[in-house]
C-alpha cells in the first residue's frame, strides 16, 4: 500500500506542464464513478497541483507588471544621466512596494569613478533605512552592474536584482562574471534579467550613436 502511494506521488510529480495535468484529470473525470478511493484520491491531487500551478503562473504575470513598472522609473534616471552627456545608466530600489532611492550615472559630472547609478542610489537607501543593511530591497538598473557595483550589491546584502540589458563586455552579474551569486561569498543575489530589455539597449545605442 504504502509502496502504491509512492507510486503515485512520483507520477504526479512527473505531471511538470498543465496540458499534461489536463490530458490526466479529463481522462479520469470521464470514468469518475468507475474510480476507487485511491483514484479519487489522486485525482484530488492533481487538480490541486493545476491550482497551484494557476496561481503560481497568476503571481509571475502579476510580478512582470511590478517588475516593467520599476524598471520603466530606473529609464527616467538613465535619461537624467544622458541629458548630463553620461553614459544613460538607472536605478531605483525598492522596499515594499515602494521607491526608496533613485540614482543615475554621473562619474563624469562628479569627476569620481564611484558615481554610478547603482552606488547613489545605494548611499541614498542607507540614509533611508539608516543601516548599511538593505534587507529586503529590490534593486532595479537598466544595465548589467560593473564589478564593482555587483560587490556593493552583495556588501549591502541586497536580496534581488532585477537588470534590464546586459553588459557582455564589463558586466558582473553573469556576462563577464557573476559576483553577485558567487557561492563563495556569504550572501548571494536572486538576479532577473531581461526586463524591458529592449527599452535600455534602445537608450544606450541611442546615446552611442549621437556620440559619434
């Protein structure tokens, strides 16, 4: 009995898309007053599993919106930058749903290599929380962070980074390195990436092409 039970929960554990979930209940919907207890049982399980895959699926759709939505207000930094003639780089953090710090890209209006977007907004959400600590923030830029802004990420103990485009020539949050989820370090990042990514390569190839 018990190695029946096994079984079956393996089974379902196998059933990983709702068409497959789908195919499973309709088949035994169809033979309902055929089925034993055992089978009842199991078609509980899997229309329990449909909902929660629903849900789930519901939560990351809902999570796109917010993520598009914070992203789109670290682009209105990125545009403060390029008015400047910096190279257009946002950022925002977020703490429970609200904007807590904005930064943009001013190393040369500053004259100071630790100017960019990420390390001012970064310094801003301190004074904000007064605590170096930025627990249970989000952080969003519109490009991939340096290295070292991928290490004061991590030193802030930043728990999410959501990027826009990526950087393949100097990025550090998986294009030239992943510092920011580097298992050898005591803290590590859940990272998004993509988010309105075309929206921050536009701004950056933009930027580039009136350069030259």
């Amino acid at each position: 009995m018990q190695t029946e039970k096994r079984e079956k929960a393996v089974q379902i554990g196998r059933m990983q898309t709702e068409e497959e979930l789908n195919k499973e209940i309709h088949r035994l919907n169809d033979r309902y007053e055929e089925l034993g207890k055992s089978e009842r049982r199991r078609l509980a399980r899997l229309k329990r599993k449909k909902e929660a895959m629903e849900e789930e699926r519901r939560r990351s759709r809902e999570q796109e919106m917010v993520d598009s939505e914070f992203m789109r207000e670290a682009l209105k930094q990125a545009q403060k930058a390029a008015k400047l003639g910096e190279v257009p780089i946002g950022c925002v953090i977020v703490k429970d749903g609200r904007i807590i710090a904005r930064g943009y890209n001013r190393r040369n209006t500053d004259h100071s290599t630790l100017s960019h977007a990420e390390i001012r907004a970064i310094r801003k959400a301190s004074r904000v929380l007064n605590d170096w600590r930025l627990e249970g923030c989000t952080l969003y830029v519109t490009l991939e962070p340096c290295q070292m802004c991928a290490g004061a990420i991590v030193q802030a103990r930043i728990p999410c980074v959501v990027m826009g485009c990526m950087n393949p020539k100097a990025g550090c949050g998986g294009s030239v390195l992943n510092i920011l989820q580097m298992k050898e370090f005591n803290h590590q990042v859940e990272v998004k990436r993509g988010v309105l990514e075309k929206e921050c390569s536009e701004v950056l190839s933009g930027f580039f092409k009136r350069l030259r």
